[in-house]
C-alpha cells in the first residue's frame, strides 16, 4: 500500500493586531523538521451573480503563487455536513487567471 504525502491547512481569522503575537508563538514554540518555506499566494474565488455555487457549498477559485503558477480549485461538500474533514478538493493546473470551465 502506497500512501502520498497530503497537506493540512489550518485557516486562522485573525485581527490584525493579533498577526505578530500568533507569528511569534508559531516560531517559539514549532519545531520544525524541515526549512520553512515562504510563499505569497492570491486566491480569486469565483460565483455566478446569483452566488448559486455558494448556496451548494461550492467554491471555485483560482490560486496564484506569483510566477505564473495558476492553480484552479473546486471545493464541494462530500456528505450530509459542510465539516472540512466532509468536503472534496479538486486542484488542477491552468494556463490563465481566468477558471477553466471544462475542469470545472
């Protein structure tokens, strides 16, 4: 049996004057065991102009790492509850800022 390495993200709300307290709690108290990585990533979410995907529990949305890199991302729920641990990802490689409908 072969297992992939899978990504845990973690989203944090946070005031802005709470961003330096958490930042500084992360590299006190993390031992990391490997280098930390830095990326600046921006999301577009995408919705028809009456926000049907979101009264699904869809998300669409593009993810750029700023060198080019455009990752298209649909999110769906996977069962009765909208629980992270309930929903399915898709992630694909795009060649544009615009979603590609046929991966969609």
């Amino acid at each position: 049996m072969t297992t992939e390495p899978q990504d845990l993200r973690i989203k944090f709300e946070l005031a802005p004057d709470e961003v330096a307290r958490f930042q500084k709690h992360l590299a006190e108290g993390v031992v990391h065991k490997r280098p930390l990585h830095k990326d600046t990533l921006t999301t577009t979410y995408f919705d028809t102009d009456d926000l049907s995907l979101y009264e699904a529990g869809v998300s669409l949305r593009l993810r750029n790492n700023g060198s080019g890199h455009h990752v298209q991302l649909v999110e769906f729920p996977n069962g009765a509850t909208h629980y992270a641990s309930d929903r399915v990802e898709w992630e694909e490689t795009v060649a544009s800022e615009r979603p590609n409908f046929a991966l969609a």
